[in-house]
C-alpha cells in the first residue's frame, strides 16, 4: 500500500503544515525571562517572620541578661502587637 500525503513534494499550495516551532521557542522564552524577573526581583514584606525574630531576639535578650534597652525592649513588644492586630484584621476579613 502506498503512503498517502495531501501534498505532494515540490507543491507549495496552501494545505502546506505550518510550523509553530518558532512561536512556541518565543513563548517559552518569554516566560522563562518573566520566571526570573520575579525569582530575582519580588521581595515581600514578611511581617509574621519579622515578629517572630523580635519576639526571639528579645526573649533571648531578657534570659542573656540583657541585650537592649528597656525602651528598646518596649518598642519591640510594641511593634509585635501592631503586627499581631493588623494579622487578626486580616483573618477577620477573609
């Protein structure tokens, strides 16, 4: 049995294959530059990981005996209290 084709070699009529092979190279390219822009460019305010390490360096401090001011000490305290209303705010909202 012979193969069958719709196009005949040497016919350049208009049921010839297209070949995407250069829109798909370009798409992977495009998104492969988007994936890095973001990989290397977004940094995001960790506010529940910043209190964390406030939490623990003044908890460490205390039992050093030590290690900042009391004011210091307050205003971390402070700050992680805000942090923890403004986490609650946004429980409460979803």
């Amino acid at each position: 049995m012979a193969i069958q084709t719709c196009v005949e070699p040497g016919d350049h009529g208009h049921q010839q294959p297209k070949d995407y092979g250069s829109y798909l190279n370009f798409i992977t390219c495009y998104m492969c530059v988007l994936i890095l822009v973001f990989a290397v460019f977004f940094r995001t305010e960790m506010k529940r990981t910043k209190a964390d390490s406030v939490v623990r360096k003044s908890s460490d401090g205390e039992r050093a005996g030590g290690g900042g001011s009391e004011s210091e000490k307050e205003e971390d305290r402070e700050n992680v209290r805000k942090m923890d209303v403004e986490v609650k705010k946004k429980i409460a909202y979803y």
